[in-house]
C-alpha cells in the first residue's frame, strides 16, 4: 500500500475525508470505504490542493536547512497518534446512516473490550513482535525439554546425552538371606539407597541394575558365596549391550550430588581424572612398574601407553588397598578376561582363608603379579566417587584424601564397614538430609535462608517452614 | 498495516565506498581454485596412502614368524647336542626369513618352580624383542625341524587350512574331561594352536599369534599361584587347568592333528598316528628328559635325524 504523502492527482489515494489537521500531510485515521470516497471526491480534491499548498508555503517560507519536524509535537505525533484512541468510521454502515449518527467524532469501538484487545495487538509494532515470538520459543522449548519427558530421551539417546551407555549396578540384599534376619533398619537403608540411585539414574538417563546379592548355594563345586560380583557384572554386560560403563555400587552408598552426571564429573576427561601410577598413592606398597626385562616397553612403563582410550577399570583405593565399594568397568574384551579369570579354583583353594575381602583381593593379587592386568586399569582419587564417613579407615583421623567433606560437594559417600558396630541407618539418614540440605531449590533458599531467619531477628523463634 | 505517519526516505544520496587497494587481492575464482586443488592434493594423498601404506606400520623385513626354544642348561646335554638344535632352528629361519631366539631357563625369575616354566617368559620375552611379528612358534628344545618346505604361516596358520584341520567338539584332557573344543571356531580369530598327545595337552609345540590376547593369555598361565601349586606336571597341567576353567581361553584355542606341528619319536606317548613319518613337518623327542640320568637319551634318539634333517634340508 502507498503511504506517499505527496497528492496525486485525480485525488484517488488522497483519502482522508475530514482534512483539518494542521500538520497536512497524511493521518492514521482508517481509510473510508470507497463508496464514501466516490461521493465525496470533489470535497477531497479542494482539500488536497490546500493542503498541498499549505506544505510547499512551509517548504518556501523558510530555507532549506529548516527542517520540517523541528518541534516536539511533529517529532512525536506518529507515537501520539498511534496510541489515541482510532477514529471508527463504521466500515460496515452505509454513509447515509453515519451521516445520522454524526461522523468525525470518537466513538467508542464496537464489540467492548475483545475489540480493544485485538486493536491493540494489532498496534504492536513488528520488533516487538519479534522479541515476544523469541521469548516464547525458548518458553516452549523449555516446557518441551524439561517438562515433558523430552530431557529424558535426549540425555540417553547414544549421540546425544549418552545415558544408555551408562549402567548402574546396585548391590541389595548383601549378606543376607540364609545368614540373618533383615530388621526394619535394613528395610529402610535399602529404600533409601534404592530411590537414591532411582532419582539419580532417571535423572540422567542411566539404566539401574539392581541385584539381589542375598547369599544362596548356587555353585554344586565350590562354595562361592559373595564372590557373586563377578558373575552379576558380566549378567549385566549380556543384559546391556549398548551400554559402555559398569558402575558397581553397594547398598551402603548414597549419592550426594545428583545434579552431578557422570559424563562431567569423571568420563568427559577420564584421562586427567585419573591416576595410572599408582605411586601416586600407594597403600599396599605395590612395586611399580615391573622391571622385568621380558616385557614390553608398556608394561615397563607406569602409566601403561597413557591413553584414557586403554583405561578398562577404574578403582579408587581408601587407606588399606582397593575399594570395590564403588568402581567402574567398561565393556572391552579385556574386561571379559578379567571376569573370566578373576575367579579361579586353584586360586581359591589357596587364598580362600587368607582373602578376607574376596574379590577385591583376588584383583590385587592379579594387579600384582599380571601385567596385562595393570595396563588397562586406572585409579580415582577415591573422594571423586567414593569418599568415606569419619567412621571408616579412621585410624589416622580425618584424611582429606579419604573422607567425605561437604564444603568440596563429594560426589558419592559410601558408608563402608559401617556393619561392623556402626549405625548405618543412622549415617544413611544423616547424609541424605544432608545431601537435601545442599542441593536445595531457590524456593527453598529462599524460604529458609531468608523467611526463616528474618522471622528468627524480629521474633526470637525459629520456624520451619 | 497501517501506521499513523509514512516512513521518510532519506535523502542522502549513497556514497560508494573508497576502494581499498588497487586490485582486488583474491578475486572468487581464484579462491574456488584455491579449494579444488586443495581438495584434489588432499584425495590423491589419501589414494596414495591406501593403495602404498602398508598396513599396521610394519616395517620392512621383519620376520613373520619367531621360533622359540628355551636351553635347558641345568641338564647334562652335550654341547655338541645343543649346536646341533640351533643350527637346526637358525637353518630352517634362514630358509623362509624367520626369526629365531633361544633363551636359557636360568634367564628368568621363577621362584623356585620348575625350570619347564620358563617357557612362558621366554614367548613373552621373544614377543618384546620382536614387536612386529604375527606369529610365535615355541619349538621345545627336544625336537628337530625335518621338512624345511612348509611355512608356518602359510602352511599351518593360514585360516581356510587351519579351518579344515582344526579338531572341534574334542575332550580337551582325554579320555573324559567334560570340556570339549568349540565347534563354531574362524580361523582368523585362532590365537593358540595346539596339539594333543596320549597324556593330554602337548606344549612341546604350540603356534601364538601376538596381541593382547596373547598376553593375557601367557600373564594367566604364569600366575605365582599356578606355580606354587605343585602340579604333577606343572606347567601342562597349568595349563589344561586354564584350558578348562576359563572360556576366554578356550576360545581362542584350536587344536590340531598330532603330526602336524608335534609329529612323535617312535618311543614318545603319541596319539594314535601321532608318530613321526617321512616328510613330517618336526620330530619331537617328548619323555627322552626323564632317561636323561641313565644314558643320554636325548642324544641318542635324536642321533640318526640329525644327520637326516640335513641332507632333506640340502636336498633342492
């Protein structure tokens, strides 16, 4: 549509019936229908010549650097203009019954507020428009992504969040069976520590594997109770074939950090969150490297080739050795050999009164003795996923190497040993009310950090809220 | 939509903007050129490199096969009997571009096992000093090449032949061990070829392809807890223990005919048609260590063939 302000002759476009305005050219005012145009053309036509007339008298009457919208009103009329009230012309009336009704004065628009509301979303302006559908957008994709299940999908779709490949193995019912009686305390543990790793793999789109380690006489040639680990991972490798990590925790872990996954916090940068010598921190006083002439320059060496690629198993060690409390594996035919061999009669026979700890020291004997065995297995700071209560390994105090701290925000605490004369229900209920306690929701900070203690000066009580 | 007053033009005529050098430095042709060619070099390397790289980063010569043989120095072997065996090896080496290493049993840390267990530190040994080669071919020092004309990695390892010869669904320690041999074993995925004599396992002759099954495989039989045991037979029976206990190893196993790579002495506990016959790839002389003491057995029964192995050798 033409906006020139120029008159044109014939007067066609030059529409604007009741011309008084001062400022002559042009006006926001909506356009009459036709038919009213035609019968009032001769009308339209004398009062586009004057105001043509009164423009170029303004143009002459002062030099060419004047400019036209010098004042305050001429700068701002479209603004001003735009937000009046609109002139209605009656578009569906015949002139003859506008004639009655008295036209050119401001009527109140037809149809009440629905009509005023559509007026003004009609007057919002083009950027505005652009900055709302914007907001919108990322209204839309955030209720699509977080409240929908959409976030769910994507974090464990393989190529984007990769959560399939992840797959958490819970040890229940550790111990029991056949040898006690579970009491209502390990009911509550093993809810517990159910719905934690529950929230937590949902969360991030992990499967959970949990698996009922209660003792049973299962193997006819040799008594194998709790050597059971074995077995249940390499269950798990057959039953998730698109899952690439292992993550073995027992029933007495509790993870602190549940906006923490396990992409960021360790397997984005597996290699520096590692150590492969385990000079580093050695507690069994393990030789390392070999320093046997037969072998190869990677087994010689003590980070192995020190590609994060080769690490197949990742054990953190607390004060007396390794801890199978919480430790990853990944899928690889190495890990099968692991498994396969991990468990041996001959082995068994021998150790079996000397291995109190089972698995974990079966593997550092292999760790010792096979080279091929140390190659492919990397430590972690054991704080990154298994930090201990003040309870365990306490001999020495507390170790910042060793125990849990929440001004760090350890990742996992595991409540290791605490079957032995301590209170694992107790501790259980202390860290996840302490786990609640650090990663509460601004509403709830807000609540307590700041209703709470406000109320706590005025008053003098202290409220919960 | 309508708005209350027009949008001005602007009046201000457009200024072209100053030219900044006097030509231009890359005109678009040039840059499209630019890229095509770059893209051409970038194809005709990546030809190249399929077509001449040879693969794994081998490097030239390197032998395809090692053949091993630990020397017994505690027994009273005669000298000449020793030389007699190397050269025995170096000649056949020699022939088909091989590779031979002959450490000693006392090269290595075995605490106080028996001697026989160096065997396995020394194919771990030979598998560091020769990085490259595919095959490793533990040849027991009681033994003697006699056909110089079969190549181990064409001849026995090469997967279609080892595919027909391999002997599937077989008791691994005869007569009745329950594990058998699997029957759904490639070729190409063979790692460990073995024989079978009378008593069960023989690993007076055994064929292992390098990789980290390879190791895995020899780090578990070495295991300090094996060697503690006081298995009848040691290491055989190590062995067959881990044959039998650990499907990661059995699977990767395949076993052969007797006369293949292990052909017997006529006085050697050989399977039915184990015995050595003209034109065998090897004659072993398993069991001559245990007559060591009374006569020098070994010597003896190896006496005629090793004059034997050298005419057939010098024979074409």
């Amino acid at each position: 549509m033409s906006r020139s302000p120029s008159p044109l002759p014939g007067g066609g476009v030059w529409a604007s019936p009741g011309l008084n305005s001062p400022n002559g050219s042009g006006n926001g005012r909506s356009s009459p229908q036709k038919i009213y145009r035609i019968n009032t053309n001769a009308n339209a036509n004398a009062v586009t010549w004057e105001g043509a007339k009164a423009k170029s008298e303004g143009l002459n009457g002062y030099p060419s650097f004047s400019t036209q919208n010098s004042g305050f009103f001429s700068r701002h009329y479209r603004r001003i203009s735009n937000s009046l009230p609109s002139y209605q012309g009656g578009s569906d009336k015949s002139y003859a019954e506008k004639e009655k009704l008295g036209r050119g004065r401001w009527m109140p628009q037809d149809g009440g507020k629905m009509a005023r509301l559509k007026k003004a979303i009609g007057q919002i302006n083009r950027k505005t428009w652009y900055r709302i559908g914007v907001i919108a957008v990322i209204v839309l994709m955030y209720i699509l992504f977080y409240v929908t299940p959409a976030h769910y999908w994507w974090r464990r779709a393989k190529h984007l969040g990769g959560g399939k490949k992840f797959v958490i193995i819970l040890a229940a019912n550790q111990g029991g069976g056949v040898m006690e009686w579970k009491g209502p305390r390990e009911w509550a543990i093993e809810r517990d520590s159910v719905r934690n790793k529950k929230k937590y793999a949902n969360r991030w789109g992990y499967e959970l594997e949990i698996v009922d380690m209660s003792t049973k006489k299962r193997y006819a040639h040799e008594w194998r109770e709790s050597w059971e680990k074995v077995d249940t991972i390499r269950n798990c490798l057959r039953k998730y074939p698109d899952a690439e990590w292992f993550w073995w925790m027992d029933l007495n872990t509790f993870i602190m950090e549940p906006s923490f996954s396990l992409q960021s916090h360790i397997f984005n940068h597996l290699g520096q969150e590692t150590y492969r010598d385990i000079n580093s921190y050695n507690p069994l006083n393990i030789t390392h490297p070999f320093s046997a002439p037969y072998l190869e320059t990677e087994e010689n060496s003590p980070v192995g080739d020190g590609k994060p690629s080769s690490i197949n198993l990742v054990i953190p060690q607390d004060c007396s050795g390794f801890n199978l409390g919480s430790f990853f594996v990944r899928r690889s035919a190495w890990t099968d050999r692991l498994l396969d061999v991990w468990w041996d009669p001959v082995g068994y026979e021998q150790k079996h009164m000397e291995w109190v700890h089972k698995e974990q020291d079966a593997l550092e004997f292999l760790y010792i003795n096979q080279p091929w065995i140390r190659t492919h297995t990397a430590f972690i700071p054991q704080r990154k996923i298994n930090s201990f209560p003040p309870g365990a390994c306490s001999d020495n105090g507390n170790d910042t190497h060793i125990h849990y701290d929440q001004r760090d925000h350890d990742f996992v605490v595991n409540m290791a040993g605490c079957e032995w004369g301590r209170d694992c229900w107790g501790e259980m209920y202390n860290y996840r009310e302490l786990s609640n306690f650090l990663n509460r929701n601004p509403w709830e900070l807000f609540k307590e950090e700041l209703v709470a203690k406000a109320w706590y000066e005025i008053t003098g009580q202290k409220i919960k809220i | 939509m309508h708005l209350a007053l027009p949008k001005r033009k602007s009046s201000d005529a457009s200024l072209y903007k100053p030219r900044t050098s006097r030509f231009p430095t890359i005109r678009r042709s040039r840059v499209q050129a630019g890229i095509l060619s770059f893209c051409a070099i970038g194809f005709f390397f990546f030809i190249i490199s399929r077509v001449f790289g040879g693969g794994d980063g081998i490097p030239s010569g390197t032998p395809p096969v090692v053949i091993v043989t630990v020397i017994n120095t505690k027994a009273g072997y005669s000298k000449e009997y020793i030389a007699d065996i190397k050269e025995n090896r170096a000649e056949y080496a020699r022939k088909r571009g091989y590779a031979t290493f002959f450490p000693t049993d006392t090269d290595y840390d075995l605490n106080e096992s028996p001697s026989s267990w160096a065997r396995v530190p020394a194919m771990r040994h030979a598998m560091t000093k020769f990085p490259h080669s595919t095959f490793f071919w533990f040849l027991d020092q009681n033994a003697l090449i006699m056909n110089p004309f079969l190549a181990v990695e064409d001849d026995i390892m090469n997967p279609k032949l080892l595919e027909d010869m391999m002997i599937k669904d077989q008791s691994v320690v005869p007569p009745d061990s329950v594990i058998k041999t699997f029957s759904h074993i490639k070729g190409n995925t063979v790692d460990l070829v073995l024989t079978q004599d009378k008593e069960g396992l023989a690993q007076t002759s055994f064929i292992l392809r390098r990789g980290d099954w390879a190791r895995f495989f020899l780090d578990t039989w070495f295991d300090p807890l094996y060697r503690s045991y006081n298995f009848q037979k040691a290491d055989t029976h190590a062995l067959e223990h881990i044959v039998q206990w650990h499907p990661t190893i059995l699977s990767k196993l395949t076993l052969i005919p007797q006369r293949t790579i292990n052909a017997y002495y006529m006085s050697s506990p050989a399977v039915d048609g184990g015995h050595y016959q003209a034109g065998d790839f090897l004659i072993s002389f398993k069991g001559c260590e245990a007559l060591l003491s009374s006569e020098k057995s070994c010597e003896v029964w190896a006496g005629p063939y090793s004059k034997q192995w050298r005419t057939i050798f010098n024979a074409r």
